[in-house]
C-alpha cells in the first residue's frame, strides 16, 4: 500500500500532497469509492457541500477503521451559504453529514464577487478555527487580488487555492501569486476531466519511458511543479496507480513539454461563475 508524503501547510497543518477528489460522485457511488481509497492508502479525502456526498464521504470514514487522526477531510462552503452566521451555519450542517467534530481544511469554494461576502465568511471561518471546529483554513478558484483582499481585511491570509490545473491550463502566474504569498497550489481536474490530454503524444511517450501509466505522468508533473493533486477514480486500479507517484521522476524537458500544451481554462472564470 502506498501512502502520499506529506506537506507543511503555511499554518503548520500536515496535508498529504495527494488526494481523493469526490466529485461527481453520489451516495453508493461515493461511499464505495471513498472506502476503496482509504483502504489502498489515500489519507486525504475532498468533498463539497455542493456535491451532495458529504454523508456518504462521512460514512466511508466511519466505516474504514481508521482513527479520525489519520484521515484529513476538506469540504468547502457553498455560494448561498455566503456571510459571517450562515457560514457558520453550513459548516455546521457539513460537519453533522461528515459525521465528524472537526474538519481538517475548510474552503470558500467560489469567491462570487457579485455577492461580495466571501470576506464575511472568512471571518466566521476564523472564528471556527479559533474554536477548534477546523484546523487549516483555505480557498478555492480565488484570485490573488482576491487572496489579498481576505488577508488586508483579517489578516489571515490563506493556506491553501483549490484551482483548476493541468497541462492544458498550468496556471503559472496563478502559482507564481501563490508561492510569494505562502499559499499551497491543489489542482481540481489534475487530469483535464472531459479531455484528450492523457491521448497526448507527449504524455504517451513519457509514461512509456518511465513505465508508468499517461495518467501517473501528468500528476508527477502536478508535484514537480509544487501543486498538490486530488486525482478522482472509482475503479481501486486507478486509484492505487494515481497514488504511485513516488518511484520516478520526470524530466526538466518532459514538464516543460507537458506545460507548453496549454490551451485554456475549462471550468468557470473565479471573477464571473456563480456556485450557489
């Protein structure tokens, strides 16, 4: 069984550098899938209150044997649960259907300008780990003007931005904003859900140097480039080779190749999509 290493958050929270992404994900379909991670050797699992799974998540984690210690949950905020009481009340309501006492890293999941209340949330947030309700808190598809407003309003500035990442979208000026501000780059999509990028030419040849799977290349260039992927898979065999990530090394010339594959985002523009 493999296990992800682990990273010091900018708060001092240990996070696994690899997770389990839950999303789309539901009830039997999570439960199983969740358990099935756990027991190849994931340890950090990520859910959302907008992906409806968060009891089935909950109940996987129950059911798994492990203590409460050894699992790290993240789950995020939705964009109608914006301002200070009713994030207070969602993160309750998550915690309750997680089946948990605390929760290991909380995101807003979109900031949703229009609303212009993630700021209030932030601070609910604040308050939540000051009372031991979550131990490291984060973001989520934030800009880094955003980023900063959230530190030059509390000043607390994030531990971590769940992004969208991969070689067709590789975010480099995303993650330059990140590192100079201390705040951990997650991939969401690692793999480019919905798209070819494991048919690329590039990603093929790689794995066949390496003798490793498409799949297994693009998430070592994730870690080679300090991002931290949350890989989704129900089949166990994927998920075993999605955490087998730590017996080879790719090339300066092989993640510059897979980078210069971008295109563009796929998913929404943080300073537009509306999650609610």
């Amino acid at each position: 069984m493999t296990t992800a290493p682990t990273r010091i958050l900018s708060d001092g929270v240990p996070m696994p550098v690899v997770g389990f992404g839950t999303y789309p994900l539901e009830e039997t379909d999570a439960e199983a899938a969740v358990r099935g991670a756990l027991d190849v050797g994931y340890r950090l699992i990520d859910t959302a209150a907008s992906y409806g799974n968060e009891a089935a998540v909950g109940r996987a984690i129950a059911a798994c044997g492990l203590p409460r210690a050894q699992v790290f949950v993240t789950t995020k905020l939705r964009g109608r649960a914006h301002g200070y009481d009713e994030t207070r009340r969602a993160y309750a309501e998550s915690a309750a259907r997680l089946g948990v006492d605390y929760v290991d890293l909380y995101l807003i999941h979109w900031p949703l300008p229009r609303l212009d209340r993630y700021t209030d949330s932030w601070r609910a947030m604040i308050d939540l780990r000051e009372e031991g309700l979550v131990r490291s808190l984060g973001v989520s598809n934030f800009t880094p003007r955003q980023i900063d407003r959230l530190y030059e309003e509390t000043g607390v500035m994030p531990s971590l931005n769940q992004i969208e990442m991969h070689p067709y979208f590789p975010q480099p000026e995303q993650r330059a904003a990140h590192a100079a501000r201390g705040v951990a780059t997650q991939s969401w999509s690692p793999l480019g859900r919905g798209s070819e990028l494991l048919t690329e030419s590039v990603v093929i040849e790689a794995a066949h140097r390496h003798g490793v799977t498409p799949a297994q290349v693009v998430l070592r260039w994730h870690l080679q480039l300090d991002a931290l992927p949350i890989p989704k898979s129900a089949s166990p065999a994927r998920q075993r080779a999605n955490l087998a990530l730590f017996r080879f090394t790719l090339t300066e010339t092989e993640v510059a190749a897979l980078s210069a594959l971008a295109r563009g985002r796929t998913g929404g523009d943080p300073d537009r999509h509306e999650e609610f």
